[in-house]
C-alpha cells in the first residue's frame, strides 16, 4: 500500500511540473491561452483522481486489519451456540430476518 501512494504521490509531481512546462511554453509563446487553459483543466482532473485515490488508500489503511485465523476459528466456535440461543427466545419477525439476511430456508412452527 505504501508502494501505491509513493507511485501516486510520484505521478502527482508530475502533473505539477506539467503544469509549469505549460505555463513556460505559454510565456514564451509556444502554446496560445486557451491550449494553456485546457492543459490546465486536463492537468486539475488528473490531481483529482489521484488525490481521490490517495484518499481512499488513506481511509482503508485506517481500517482495522482482519482478524487472524485463530481468532476466527475461537469465535466460528463461539457464535452459534449464542445465536441458537437467542433465536430459540426471538420472535418470528426476528427469525424471519434473521433468514432472510442469510438466504436461509427456516420453518417456523406455531
């Protein structure tokens, strides 16, 4: 990941030297105003992909890592006695969803 945003961080560096090659070419007179105010709008799209990018690299390096499979093993163990358990005291709208939320064919008796 941080290999991603090195490249991005790296390609944003040279959207900017774009930009002043752009704007020395237009003060020499090589490229006219508008050539200049396109490149410029190519150039601002170009940071704002990346600078979304690095924002979503940002917010899923925040999130909390996965859990190792020992834990999962501990808890797959753990959470069905505690569902069962709270599906034999639930109501049958509770059931339903709960079957609903897991594509589960349930017979509810009366």
């Amino acid at each position: 990941m941080e290999r991603q945003v090195k490249v991005l961080e790296e390609q944003s560096r040279r959207l900017e030297q774009k930009r002043r090659q752009y704007s020395w070419q237009q003060a020499e007179g090589i490229i006219s105003e508008e050539e200049l105010r396109t490149a410029f709008k190519q150039i601002k799209s170009g940071e704002s992909v990346i600078s979304e990018q690095i924002s979503r690299l940002e917010h899923f390096r925040r999130e909390p890592a996965p859990m190792d499979i020992t834990t999962f093993k501990k808890l797959a163990e753990f959470w069905p006695a505690e569902i069962i358990g709270n599906l034999a005291n639930a109501t049958d709208d509770v059931r339903a969803r709960f079957a609903e939320l897991f594509d589960l064919h349930a017979i509810i008796c009366p």
